[in-house]
C-alpha cells in the first residue's frame, strides 16, 4: 500500500481542498449548477479510472438531481439523445480537459462548447474539470479506498 498524500502532506491537501473550494464558488458564481459540476467530475472519474471519486461523485450528482440514468449512460453520451446541448457542451470540456494533448477534433467540440455556454461558464467548466483531474491524481497514487455502501449511501460495516 502506497502512502496516502493527503495524510503525509497534510497542509498541501487543506491547501487542495481550499482551492478546489474557490474553483467550486466561481464556477457556481458563473453559472453552473450542483448537476452540471457533478457531471463534470463524474465524467472525469470514469475517463481516468478514480474509483473512489468516481463512488464519491456519483453519490454526490445523484443528491443534487442527476438522474441516475444520465450516469449510467455517460460513457455513451455522444450517442444518446438524453443529454442537452448544455450538457453535451459540458461533457466536450471535461473530455478534452482530461484526454490531453488537445485533437481537432477536441478543438472543435471545444468552439462549441463555448459557443453553448458563453465565455465565463465555459472557463468555469474548464476549471472544475482541472480541479477533478488534480484530485483523480492525488486518490489513485494514494490508492484511496472505495469502502462497500448500502443503497442509503452509508458505509456499510463489516459483520463478524
């Protein structure tokens, strides 16, 4: 088991915690919503394979009103017509934030994102989708664990 950063370097994790705080407060200030920041991480999660951020944000996108059907078809987005154009625009960002170096392909998907959700909702996408890849990061090397949750969301606890 590899050391947990967060509990070696505390004070880089509180700084962490208080940055993604900040990114959290702007992005809500320039327009996006508790499903749309949840969408944004949980797709996130998926493409870089966080386990654990992955059963954090979808507990969390389902607490403000993501349907738990739009998460079960999230890697298949493009080919579902369950999403909006505002979300599609949300979920061209995350990708192309986390599948770097940018393609043409993920340029223009990325004009017209920009175009959907105008300038400042647009960097805010980019920024949650930066602050999710950070912390990705930090639980895969510290190989945070994903504990067994009953279907209310609680841990559940080991019978003896």
């Amino acid at each position: 088991m590899r050391p947990y950063m967060d509990k070696v370097m505390p004070q880089a994790w509180k700084a962490a915690q208080e940055y993604s705080a900040a990114v959290a407060e702007q992005a809500k200030e320039r327009g996006l919503s508790g499903p749309d920041v949840e969408i944004i991480k949980v797709r996130a999660s998926q493409l870089n394979g966080c386990a654990f951020c992955l059963d954090l944000h979808s507990r969390e996108a389902r607490s403000v009103g993501v349907p738990q059907q739009k998460l079960d078809l999230l890697p298949a987005w493009r080919e579902s017509s369950l999403y909006s154009e505002r979300e599609r625009a949300l979920l061209a960002i995350v990708e192309a934030a986390t599948r770097l170096p940018l393609s043409e392909e993920s340029e223009a998907d990325l004009e017209g994102a920009r175009a959907e959700l105008g300038e400042e909702g647009y960097v805010a996408a980019e920024w949650v989708s930066a602050t999710i890849n950070l912390f990705n990061r930090i639980s895969i090397l510290s190989e945070h664990p994903v504990r067994p949750r009953g279907a209310d969301g609680r841990i559940l606890r080991e019978q003896s």
